[in-house]
C-alpha cells in the first residue's frame, strides 16, 4: 500500500509540473500566449492518453502475454489514432492559420532583439509529433515491465517467505520429538533405579514442555527464555552425572532481550551428554555463551568418546542435521558454525550477527 501511494504521489508531481511548465516557458513579451498553452496542453492530455492505455492495457494484454507482435501493431494504431486526433482538434480548435500569424510575430519580435528565428516545416513538425508519440508509448511499456518485475520479485519473496516458514515449522517439529524422546529416557532411567530426584525431574520437564509447547511457538523467545530452558536441560541430566563428570556452564549475555529462534542451541548441548560423558574415566563438558550488541557466540566443548563404535546408530539422529538447516535459514550469511573433533576433544563453535535493524 505504501508503495502504491508513491507511485501515485510521482504520477501527481510529474502533471503538476506539465501544467506550470508553460508558465515558465512563455516570455511575456509575446502577444496571446494562451495560443501556444492551448496547443501545448492539448499534446499532452493525448500524451497522457497514450501513456496510460499503453500502461494499463496494451503492455499487460499483449507485451507482457508474449504477443508482442499483437502488441507492437496495437501500438502503431494507437500512435496514429492520437496523434491523429490531437491533429484534428489542433486544426479545429488552434488554425494553422493563426499559427502561422503566431509564428510571424515571434519572428518579428525576435528579429527586433537581433535573434534570427526560423520555425520548423510542416512535415518536420509531423515528424516530431510522431517521434514523441512513440517516445511516450515506449516509456509507457518500460515502465510497465519495471513494475511488473518488481511486482514479480515481491511475490517471489512473499513465496520464498511462506518456504522458509513452512520449511522452518517443519524442522520445530522435528526438535521437539526428537528432544523429548531423550528425556523421557533419562527419567525412565531414574525411576528404575529408584531415585528420589525422579519427581524433580517431572517438574522440570513440565517446565520445559510448556516453554516449548507454548511460548517458543509463538516465534522467536527472548535469550532470557532460552538460556533458563537450557539450564533446565542441563540440571535434569546432571541427575544421572557421577563425580567423574565435570560440567562447566557460563551463560553471559549483554543482555536477556535477544530475539533468537527456540531451541537453537539445545542439539548441541544434547550432543555434548550423549557423546562426551563416561562413566568410567574422567569427562567434562564446558558450555559458554556470551554476546555484545554485535554477535552472540556460543561454546560447547566436551571430551570426545567413539561411542558410535558401540553403537553404530547413536550419531544418525536429526539433531545436527536440523540445527544446520535451521540456522541456513535463518541467519543466512550472518552466522558461522565451526565443529572441531579431535580423539579427545570435541567443539562446537557458532557466532551470530546480530541483526540491528
């Protein structure tokens, strides 16, 4: 709507100014000036005419259609049927007669001031007439497909747009499944071995249900959201951590206001307890998160354990997968996502732009 307002606005100024344009074109030592005005204004209400019959009829009908030799031929009849018309009402309302007596007191007046003026042959003035007509009708078509390139673009957007929306609803359904699916498992296990932390960790599953199942689909959540989502996450498999695991968490933030999409972050932390704990040897699993008003830069560091080779279906989840496509999505161009693995060490390293529009 906006952009349609513009356009009319443009259109407005651009006749706004055809009509004063003789007010400043004329001297006002020539004698009945409004001969001239007359026969200027009646050029351009035909101009006008054959701007936008072209524009909003012959380009969409034919030109735009993949007619253009309907159009082209379209075209040529309009050119002559206005140009043929404006001739008409010229000789009817404005003689040559007295545009030859118009032209011959120019000249004189001119001629006075030392300035010798010549007027243009009848057919050389035909010729103008029929080149500006043309000139018109072929402004008229460029800028019908200009808007209709552009209307094209916003379309496509708006499509890419429902895509990315579509796309994006698909890969949230998948995260909250997949993620509950792990927790679940996690309590089981507490209730078997008869833990009184069991009822603890159904508080904090409810907790985190209602985040996903409600506020995280209404868009994006505050960083505030996020991070106290997180820490749920992680206190509930702390239940089943021994003194061997060390685990180290650092959520600093600039501030809690963030917009970030929900469970961004959660894949890489799942991740991290699946692959990067033992309950023989020693482990660790650090998790950072720090911003400033430019980027959000998130850590995950945890020991590497090849637990694939005890279970060889244990990393073909979606976790990883989804949060690629969901971070393509969303942040194209602005992020950069970095999984460094070594035999003992696995990291993930993702920076976020920002967006301060």
């Amino acid at each position: 709507m906006k952009g349609t307002k513009l356009v009319i606005l443009i259109h407005l100024a651009f006749w706004a100014m055809v009509i004063v344009l003789p007010w400043f074109m004329m001297s006002g030592n020539i004698e009945e000036a409004g001969f001239f005005e007359g026969r200027y204004y009646l050029r351009m209400i035909n101009f006008g005419m054959l701007f936008y019959f072209t524009y909003f009829y012959l380009a969409p009908k034919f030109y735009l259609k993949d007619q253009k030799l309907k159009f082209f031929i379209s075209i040529a009849f309009a050119i002559g049927i206005f140009y043929g018309l404006t001739q008409l009402l010229s000789q009817w309302l404005f003689p040559d007669d007295l545009l030859h007596q118009r032209i011959a007191l120019i000249t004189k007046i001119l001629s006075n001031e030392g300035i010798q003026f010549h007027a243009p042959p009848t057919a050389m003035r035909n010729v103008n007439s029929v080149f500006m007509f043309s000139l018109v009708s072929v402004l008229a078509l460029g800028l019908r497909i200009a808007t209709a390139y552009a209307d094209k673009e916003k379309q496509n957007r708006e499509l890419e747009k429902e895509k990315l929306a579509s796309e994006l609803g698909m890969l949230k359904s998948q995260v909250s499944p997949h993620f509950f699916f792990n927790t679940l498992n996690n309590i089981y296990a507490l209730t078997e071995s008869g833990s009184s932390d069991a009822g603890n960790a159904v508080l904090k599953l409810s907790k985190m249900m209602r985040y996903v199942l409600y506020e995280s689909e209404q868009g994006n959540a505050s960083l505030k959201q996020e991070i106290s989502f997180m820490n749920n996450y992680i206190d509930l498999m702390r239940l089943r951590l021994n003194e061997k695991i060390n685990i180290s968490v650092d959520f600093s933030p600039h501030s809690g206001d963030i917009s970030i999409p929900p469970m961004i972050f959660i894949s890489f932390i799942e991740n991290a307890f699946k692959h990067g704990i033992s309950y023989r040897d020693n482990s660790f699993i650090e998790i950072s998160l720090h911003s400033d008003p430019q980027q959000l830069t998130f850590t995950c560091r945890n020991s590497n354990f090849d637990k694939q080779a005890e279970n060889p279906k244990l990393r073909t989840g979606i976790g990883l997968e989804n949060i690629r496509k969901r971070l393509s999505l969303i942040y194209p161009g602005r992020h950069t996502l970095s999984l460094n693995e070594t035999p003992e060490v696995y990291e993930v390293n993702l920076r976020i732009i920002l967006d301060q529009s």
